[in-house]
C-alpha cells in the first residue's frame, strides 16, 4: 500500500502519546496516513513504528524533517523520513553460485523490488555475463589473505562513487572485516544456506543429509563482526525426507535461500525493517 508514498520509521523508549503526537503532526502539515505499524517491546521498553502516508499539500520531505526534528528530540527518537519513490542504491555481491543474484536482478528489473543496482560484485568471473545480461556494472575484486584490505579498499571507494546504501550478499563466500561490518551496520545483507543457528559453516546440506533433518531452510540476516550471529530478518523452511538425496536438499535449499532473501531485500526497501539490539522488528 501506498508505494512511492514517504515513509517515517522511528524507535524510542517507550512512552504514553507517541503514536498520538506523530499523528496529530501528520495531520497538522497536510498529511493522511495511509498506513501505521507499531511495536511495544516489554522487555526492552523500546517502542517501534513504522507510518506510510501521502501529502495533500506541497510540503516537501525536507520541510516534513525540519518540522519534526523538534517533536523527535523530546521524544528521544531513532527516526527516518524515507523517499519511498526513490530506489534504493544497492550493490550485490556474489561468488560461484548464481541463483540468489539472478533471481534478485530478475525480480528487480520487473520491479517487483524497487532498488537500483549500482553494481555486481565478485571475487570471481562467473557472475559477469549474468551482470552484462541486465545491463548492470560487474566489478572483479579477487581477495587473497595479502589484498584483502585492498580489496575492502575498493569496495568501499565502489560504495562512495555510487553513492550505494544497501550491500546484499548473494551467496558471497567471503568474510568481511569486523571494521567493515561495523561501518555499515544494518546495511549489509546476507543470505546464510541454513536455518540458523544449526549447521553453521560449510556443506550445510549435507551435514543435515547425515543428521537425518526433516527440515532445510535459509536465513537472511543483517551481516556484523561475529560471524552468522547478526539479526535476524527473515527465514525460510522446506520439508524433506528420507528418500532425497544430498544434491536434491541443495535444489531445494537453492528455492528457500532465493525466497529468503528477495523478502528481506524487499523488506529493508520498503523500510519495514528495524533494528532492536541484536534482534530486527519486521512490519508486514
């Protein structure tokens, strides 16, 4: 609902008349809410809540954000005024496997996601015809244990060129630094072949082949220093049985990780996702 419509997030210790006060300002500037989400966390006392309204005058976005800065600072809120007509600038980083980044790009290009993709990027060649094939920036960065930092370097100057807000990590099979992952916490996405926090690290399927599980999933998560421990956006889950194979719970762990994270790239466009310490609040 509402899409291209402006979209306040906002977060804050909890407290009576908040939803009141954003509504009643809303109101006051020409606004109509189209949409309200919100969130009492009992036990963080933290509050979340996400609006999607339009503007029956010609208020602008910067008036909108001068006139509420100062209801924000009595209220002590983490809050974000949001374009939602503007794509998110994004790039997509990618190794061997190709499924996640072309079911990404496809879904982008119908416009199912609205981002715009500044760029591919691998440690590897294999993802740069499917780059050339949507018409989109592929960029060779190799990392060896001697040229990563140069290579982060890179990464960061491609980030800073494009003027890129949000890193997804579509089967990138390479670790990011903890200064890295500090420096755009809640901007890198990834996508992790299980259902965490069980069969962390390498050949997921068929450690869960040897165990004997009756579910497979993905988990897509927001990427920070500790490795497969950042929050937790979205998850996915297939039933499988005795009778399948290790390579079919690969073809079938394939579909949930495309599921998984084209919601949670979805999600974080539609600025549906906030942050609630190590965990996410997520508004349908």
């Amino acid at each position: 609902m509402g899409n291209g419509h402006p979209i306040l997030t906002l977060s804050c210790p909890d407290k009576r008349g908040i939803v009141a006060t954003v509504s009643s300002f809303l109101t006051e500037t020409g606004c109509n809410i189209l949409q309200s989400a919100q969130f009492d966390d009992l036990t963080t006392g933290l509050f979340f809540m996400r609006v999607n309204f339009d503007r029956e005058d010609n208020a602008t976005l910067d008036e909108l954000r001068a006139g509420f800065a100062p209801i924000a600072r009595r209220l002590e809120l983490n809050w974000h005024l949001h374009d939602a007509s503007q794509p998110v600038r994004m790039l997509i980083m990618a190794s061997k496997s190709d499924h996640c980044l072309v079911d990404l790009l496809h879904r982008i290009e119908r416009g199912e996601i609205n981002a715009d993709v500044r760029g591919v990027v691998s440690n590897h060649l294999d993802g740069e015809r499917i780059a050339e094939h949507y018409g989109v920036k592929f960029h060779h960065l190799p990392v060896t244990p001697e040229t990563k930092t140069k290579q982060e370097a890179a990464l960061r100057q491609l980030m800073q060129d494009e003027d890129v807000e949000l890193i997804v990590l579509a089967r990138y099979m390479q670790v990011l630094s903890a200064d890295f992952c500090r420096d755009f916490e809640g901007r890198i996405i990834n996508i992790h072949h299980s259902f965490l926090p069980s069969f962390k690290g390498a050949r997921p399927y068929h450690r869960a082949f040897e165990r004997g599980v009756k579910l497979i999933g993905a988990t897509a998560h927001f990427v920070t220093a500790d490795l497969d421990e950042g929050p937790i956006i979205e998850q996915e889950v297939a039933r499988v049985d005795h009778a399948m194979t290790p390579d079919q719970l690969v073809e079938v762990g394939r579909d949930t990780e495309r599921q998984t994270l084209a919601r949670a790239v979805k999600f974080y466009v539609q600025r549906r996702i906030l942050l609630n310490g190590i965990k996410t609040v997520v508004f349908r």
